[in-house]
C-alpha cells in the first residue's frame, strides 16, 4: 500500500469518491434479485473440456453436442463431448502482421476472426468463416465451408464477401458472426483506424491520415467498416439484401448491406432470435480524463438495435457524449458535434455527409467506477455480447438453465473477467443488471453459447494478448436442478510427527447442500502398499505404527448415491521442527522507521537437536525480513502463520498484480505491448523514467513500442502508478537473494520505509527414518504506523466504504454520530500519541465535522484520547475542499493487545455525515 495520503491526486480521488458516495449507497440499497428466484451458486459447475489453447476467438457449438471454434492464426479446431478430444481439423491461411510507413513489423488484430454454423446445419452442413487472408491484398472475408463429420472440406470454399481493410498500422476488427430466426447473417466489422494519433475522437483528415481518420469508415454509410451488417445467404455462394436495413437498396453512396454503423470495434455480437433485437459490447477508445475541447473521457458500450441505426463512433461515445470538431492540422477545437444532426465532411469520405441521428448507449461505462452503473467496477476495458437464453428452447435439455434466466440476455466484459445477466421487459427496456456466478473465476471469456444439452459454454481466451496462454481454455457450466453432490471438508490435527503417530481426523464442516442425511468412510492408505484400513465415522482417530508416508482418504455419501471424496497426506516418522521467533522488547503490533527492532530464534528439532545444545548451527536457519504491501497483511498477520514468499511483494507489484497491466505485457515476452523487461532496460538510467511512464500509465498514450496504444488508467492515483514504474525498472537488474540475518540481534528499518514489515525465520531438517525433510516457520508482521482507516480487519459500525478500483484499500465515510472503526488486537505499548489525516467537505458531502475518540476494548470502554473538534470545509475547490488537515490526540499510556475502537463523535449533528477520516498515525 502506498502510503503517501497527502498528495494532490489522492485528494481529487478522495473528491470522486465522496461525490459518488451517497448515490452508490442508495443505488447499492435498492434489492438486486428477486427474493427466492436466484438459484443457489453451488448449482452450477464449471468443466474444463480443453486448455492451453492459441488465441480462441468463436465458437459455434453443434447439434451433436461437438464445439468447433477458431484460434486466430488460424486453426479450425473440434471438440468431442463422445472422446474428449480436441483436434485441428483445418488450417486457414490468414494475416497476422501489419508494417507501419518505416517498414517495421507488428503483430496485428486480424487473423481467423469469427466463425458459425447454418441454421440448416442439420442438412447443409455450411459453416462460415470470417478472416484475413494470407497474401498481399487487404481484406477481410466471410467465407463458406462445409464440414463433413469431422473434416472441413477446404475445396468447398465460397467467398460470400470481401470486406476492403488497410493494413498499415491498424486494428479494430470486429469480426462476429450470428443468425436471426429468418435466416439473415449478422457480421460485425471494426473501424480499421488506428487510435495512435489520438486518445479521443480519430477525425486527422490531413493528406495521407487515413488509416487515423475513422470517418472513413465507421461514420461513413458507403463503406463496410465499423459496422454490423446483415446480410441472406443464398444456396449458391452469394447473397441477397433483406429488407429493413438501414439504406434501401439502390440509396446513393450508401451499402445496403449495413444494419447499424457508427462502431468502434464491436468484438462480439448476439441476436436475440425471438424480438431480432441486436446486441453487442462496443470496445471503446482510450482517454483517461474529459479534455476541455477535445472530447469525453473513454467508455466502452453495451448497445442494443431494435432497429436499424447509427450508433455515433467517431463523433459521440458512450451516452452521446459529443466529441469536438479538432482541426488536426491547426490543432485548434472546433464546436461539439450533434447527436441529432451528425455530419461527415472528411475529405476520406466517399458516403453521404448528413448522417442518421446518434443512438445511445444501452450501458457504458469508463475505466473509473460508473456512477450510473456501479455493479460494472473498474479497470480495464473490453465490452462483449454473449446470448439471449430462453427456457423453451431447452425442452429436451439434460440441464436446461432455471427459468430464473428466463429471457435474459448475457453480457460478458473481457478485461473484467465478468459476466453479467440483464432483465428486460416486454418493450425491450432494460429493467435489472446483476451479476452471473460473481464467484467463479474466469480467464478473459471471448464467446459464450448455450449448447443442445442447455450447458453455457465459455471460450477463455487466457490472461495476454497475442500469446498462447496457459489459462485458455474452453469450458462449460453445468446446472445441476436436482440433488447435489455432498460438499467435503477434511481436516487432521497433525500431518507429520514421530511414531507413534495419534492424529484426530475430521470431516467438519462438510455438509450436503440438499440436507440429506450423510454416511462416512475414512480410509487410511500407504504409499508403500497394503491393505487399507477402513474406519466409518467422521470423526475418528488413528494411530501411525510404522515411519513412512499416508494418505488419508475421506468418501462422503449421500441419501441418494452421489458420493464426492477429499484426501489429506500425512507423513509418519520425522517429526516437524520447531521454530520460535520473539520480539525482545518493544511494540509488537508496530515498527518504527529508524528505530532498532530487536528479535531472537530458537529452533528445536526432536531428531536434529537445537540451537541451544548445538547440534543446529546457526547458519542453518534462514532469517530474514521483508517488506509487505498492507494489502497482503490483513488476513495473515497473526504470530506463527505459515509464509509463503510468492504472498509478500513490494508494493509495486501488489499494485501491479490488482491491475489490468497483464492483459498488455508480461514479465519476459511481448504480448500486445512490450515486455516488463524490456521497458526496464530501455529506461534504465532515465532520472525522468518513473514520473514520465506514470503519467503515461494514468492518461495513456502510444508511439514509443509501436502502433499499439496503452489504454489511460486514471482511477490510479499518481503515487500508485509511480510505485508500479519503480518495481518494473527494477526488473532489468540481476536478481540477488537476500542475505540470512543472525538469530540473534536488531534490525533497523530505513527510516523512508513505508511498507509493512514481514519477519520470517525458518528451519529445514535433515529427515528421518528414510522420510524427506520437513520445513518450518515462524512469522512476524509488523505495520507502518501510518494506517489507513479503510484497513480495520474487523466490524466496524455506521459508516460506509468506498472502495475505487485499482486502489489497495476503501476510504471510510462517517455518515452519522457515535459509529465507530474497529482494530482488534493492536499493541499499545509505547504508544503515546495519534494523528489523523481528516477531510470534512461541506459543499458536496454536507459534513458538519466533529472529533475522534481513542477507546480501548469497546466502543464505551476506557477513553485514552480524543482529538479536537474537525471543522467542515466550505470551500468548492475540490482540491481545497477535500484536502485532509491533520488534528492529534495525546494517548493515556497502556500496554499490551487490545481491541481499539476509533468512535466518531459530534452531539449536535443528528444523523448528519461528519467527515472522511483517512489514515492515522501512531507515534511513540
């Protein structure tokens, strides 16, 4: 956590938060599901069919229960339910590269971008592929094959439309595919202009600017870019234009073939097959901030077509915020454009200059947390339409979806790693949003189906951009309507020890989701061989005889049959060591920058011995000390927890690991942007490096790796971005491992140290009667005196946490008298005063201000302190109005752990907020 609270950015986040703050809270307030109606969580499975795939972009799932789907370089690939295997049935030449005007060569958007099934399938056996082809010639293609049993008949091909694209420096695909009821194809298409010029709106009408000019081809009506089209398939290869679209045929300067325009990049698409309502999330531009003009702030969009329609891009996003007219060869700002009058008068225009009105967005949303649509978070950007699911197409379904689902549509957000399930009504208006299985972990889902058996597939297109990733992998989720498998618990109150060998097992805590009643069976087995033993109870005890190595294997069965089983391993025969650390003197809760901690270890070993008769020598035991973002500490800060190294990072790299940065970049290898490594060697030695890349970070931007441009991050405060920088430069120096301290002795933190401390002393035995050696550990954590209030790691009362995506922790906001903030067991000792950094904003929160009282062990037990009165801030500059002052209380000396309780007082404000307390500041 960084702990720099006074900065001017963390008083403008400060101001964004407590402006939203109490309409989230009524927003938050208000029911989100139907009491009853929302099935049990526990009912859906996720299967993992297949992982470790190339970049899966579509997947269209067949009669038979099979799923094909396409990796963008190309590969054709099937799966089957009957042998659980994934094969490539077919390689697709295609382009993956684009060069810029120097020549140099990058990693493209195209490839193999969509794919999906005749709706006479069953007969025809036609599927359609939407792709770049391998060659010189720039276009994209839809195309149809046909696929007979398990081969794709590549000689049956037909090109049903070529789509002209650029190729130079350019992106933005789109490149879905699906059906309405009346048989008429729907292709998505993408802009095709790169976002490098510009943040905001991309209008550069100068003289060869046309790959940065999307007036070209989205808000352009004789162009096929950045656009949903819809087209009939005819038995021959060709196609015809159905009726309805946006221009009638014959319309001048106009394709027929265009149903909505006005697109950025709609990735992914869905058409609801009984309303034809069309949707899809529409990946948004770049900017971090509204720029006085230039345009809005970047928001990405879940858009909904009733009709034909243009949706606005390049001259409006989101909610029909209005981009300015910028002359890119003045660089002066011309007047907002107009949603109800849009115009197109790019000299890279060949369509109509009046365009049809802008069309809202159904949902949108920007990088920070919305306001309008809290339950989107924050962070990176990747809007993506997923299927409309109706209970009477799943009649004969083996697990047909709830009719809770009933005619909901699914939105899913790519960068988010969420999916969303939103109501209508009989109109088409949007009635609820609420989240879809918010606790199953998801890998960038790319395409979502519902298949002949009524499971949900999921393509998971992995953690990187333009990588294979390790995390991608196709998957479906099963709902189970009737009895569910019993849900087991093991646990051993030993897992290793000398023999004899008693050890208490326990099936605690497991549990049958349907209250059917549970029989149990424990079965003891070695590695070695042997018979089993069988023990039938669930809480037995056994004891090991013989050294050697176990499993203890626990099966659970229900009224029913279904059975489910967890295993523990327990080893006999080498008993763990034991490893104490101590702190000598001094607080226990707490370090002090510049001030010594003194510490001592002991370490005893029934087969080794101990430190203290000397058959352990000291420079056997690992001592070490480490520094360890708050944020990792809450839920491990007891003495004697296991550590493990990989959960204690710098601060920069917790950040780091909370952010989106891992879709772009990895550590060692290029995926979209470069990587870590590479940024850290180029910028070594840079004295401007970490202030120059954190304002990149936060407002985005692009040109220095190529044309890829970095999306803005602006709900990082600027002290967070900077943390991030400094960890990455790092990675250009050869690691060197740190140095074991003695067992005995100080140890000094620097006296900038702003992290946590970890203490950690371990010891690994030589092993015993033929067994491995075992490790043990001891760990000590001691905080920064300087704590954020939206840390309490207990209950707390009356007041309301704002959390902002991308920060470690959520500000507190008191909303009435006589609530309080709680830590338990913090040591006092030597504590003899506390600061708080307070803000008490008048014009926006209406706080009346107030003081903090100091209490020990309850909210009204013993009152060691209080600070004087905080008085509210009239000021309507934020940066003035929620800059925090710092008010003290003198503390009443105590010692030892104690439950501390920060009690917000003020007799006169009725139920009145009283101020934001940000952090506080133990002093001894």
């Amino acid at each position: 956590m960084k702990r720099n609270f006074f900065s001017l950015q963390s008083y403008r986040t400060v101001a964004v938060l407590c402006i939203g703050a109490i309409g989230l809270w009524a927003y938050s307030a208000r029911p989100v599901v139907d009491p009853g109606g929302l099935p049990d969580e526990n009912r859906f499975t996720k299967v993992v069919l297949a992982e470790k795939l190339n970049e899966p972009l579509e997947m269209a799932i067949l009669p038979d229960e099979r799923v094909l789907f396409i990796e963008r370089h190309g590969d054709v690939r099937l799966y089957s339910p009957t042998t659980k295997q994934l094969r490539t049935i077919a390689t697709i030449p295609v382009s993956t590269k684009y060069k810029d005007k120097e020549g140099h060569e990058s990693e493209a958007e195209d490839g193999l971008l969509g794919i999906n099934i005749d709706p006479n399938f069953e007969k025809n056996h036609w599927i359609y592929l939407y792709y770049s082809p391998a060659g010189s010639e720039s276009k994209n293609s839809l195309t149809r094959y046909e696929l007979r049993g398990d081969e794709l008949i590549l000689s049956s091909k037909k090109v049903l439309l070529d789509v002209p694209v650029q190729r130079e420096s350019c992106c933005h695909t789109g490149g879905s595919i699906d059906w309405d009821r009346n048989g008429n194809l729907y292709l998505s298409t993408g802009d095709n202009t790169s976002p490098r010029a510009t943040l905001y709106a991309p209008i550069d009408e100068r003289p060869d600017r046309g790959p940065w000019d999307a007036q070209k081809s989205s808000s352009n009506t004789n162009d096929l870019r950045g656009k949903i089209l819809r087209i009939h398939p005819e038995a021959d290869g060709t196609y015809t234009i159905p009726e309805g679209n946006l221009f009638p045929k014959g319309t001048s300067q106009t394709r027929p073939e265009i149903y909505t325009m006005g697109h950025r990049n709609p990735y992914r698409i869905s058409v609801d097959k009984r309303t034809g309502y069309v949707y899809w999330g529409d990946v948004g531009p770049d900017a971090g901030t509204d720029s006085v003009g230039v345009g809005p702030t970047a928001e990405d969009e879940y858009n909904q077509a009733k009709k034909p329609g243009n949706f606005g891009w390049p001259y409006f996003v989101g909610d029909n915020k209005a981009y300015n007219d910028v002359d890119f060869v003045t660089n002066k700002s011309g007047a907002l454009f107009d949603p109800a009058h849009p115009f197109n008068d790019s000299p890279n225009n060949t369509g109509m200059r009046d365009l049809p009105p802008a069309q809202p967005a159904l949902i949108s949303y920007p990088a920070t947390d919305s306001k309008k649509f809290p339950i989107m978070g924050s962070g990176g950007r990747s809007a993506m339409a997923g299927p409309v699911y109706y209970k009477d197409d799943f009649k004969n379904a083996k697990r047909p979806f709830p009719d809770y689902y009933n005619g909901k549509v699914f939105l899913f957000e790519w960068m988010r790693d969420m999916i969303l399930a939103v109501s209508f009504n009989e109109k088409g208006g949007m009635d609820k949003i609420e989240r879809f299985l918010p606790n199953m972990p998801f890998s960038h889902p790319i395409d979502m189906a519902f298949g002949p058996n009524g499971d949900l597939y999921v393509l998971e297109y992995g953690t990187g951009w333009f990588l294979k990733n390790d995390d991608s992998r196709l998957v479906k989720i099963e709902f189970n309507a009737g009895n569910r498998k019993p849900n087991v618990q093991v646990a051993a109150n030993l897992k290793a020890g000398s023999v004899p060998l008693k050890v208490n097992l326990s099936a605690e805590g497991t549990k049958d989701f349907d209250g059917d009643a549970l029989t149990y069976q424990w079965k003891i087995v070695s590695r070695a061989g042997g018979q089993p033993t069988v023990l039938n109870e669930p809480n037995p005890t056994f004891t090991f005889q013989k050294p050697g190595q176990y499993k203890a294997i626990l099966t659970v069965t229900d009224a029913h049959g279904l059975k489910d089983s967890r295993e523990i391993d327990i080893m006999a025969g080498n008993q763990p060591p034991q490893v104490a650390l101590n702190l000598v003197k001094g607080n226990k809760s707490f370090y002090f920058p510049g001030q010594p901690i003194a510490y001592q270890v002991n370490v005893t070993d029934k087969e080794d011995g101990s430190l203290a008769n000397g058959r352990i020598q000291a420079k056997q035991v690992l001592v070490q000390v480490k520094a360890q973002n708050e944020a990792t500490t809450q839920n491990s800060t007891e003495a004697g927890h296991k550590f493990s190294e990989a959960t204690y990072l710098s601060t920069g790299r917790v950040l780091m690991e909370k952010s989106d940065c891992k879709a772009c970049h990895f550590t060692d290898k290029k995926s979209v942007g470069p990587s870590f490594r590479d940024v850290a060697k180029r910028y070594k030695g840079d004295a401007n490096a970490v202030a120059s890349l954190s304002n990149k970070i936060i407002k985005g931007g692009g040109g220095i790796w190529g044309d890829a441009a970095m999306t803005a991050h602006p709900q990082l405060g600027l002290p967070d971005a900077g943390e991030i920088v400094k960890y990455i430069l790092t990675l250009s120096d050869k690691k060197v491992a740190s140095p074991s301290l003695p067992t005995q002795g100080t140890y000094t933190p620097d006296k900038n140290e702003k992290d946590d401390l970890v203490l950690q002393a371990s010891y690994k035995d030589k092993g015993a009667n033929g067994l491995p050696p075992q490790t043990n550990e001891q760990v000590l954590v001691l905080r920064n005196p300087l704590v954020a209030l939206g840390t309490s790691n207990s209950q707390s009362k009356g007041i309301t946490l704002f959390k902002m995506g991308g920060q470690p922790h959520p500000l507190v906001i008191v909303m009435a008298p006589d609530t309080y903030v709680q830590f338990n067991q913090l040591d006092l000792t030597g504590i003899r005063s506390m600061a708080f950094a307070v803000a008490a904003p008048k014009a926006q929160l209406n706080a009346v201000g107030g003081r903090i009282e100091v209490r020990m062990d309850s909210p009204t037990g013993q009152l060691l302190g209080q600070t004087d009165d905080i008085l509210p801030t009239d000021s309507k500059d934020p940066a003035a109005m929620f800059q925090p002052g710092i008010v003290k209380a003198s503390i009443t000396p105590a010692t030892g752990l104690h439950n501390l309780y920060f009690v917000f007082k003020n007799e006169k404000a009725g139920k009145a907020p009283l101020f934001v307390p940000i952090t506080v500041q133990f002093s001894n």
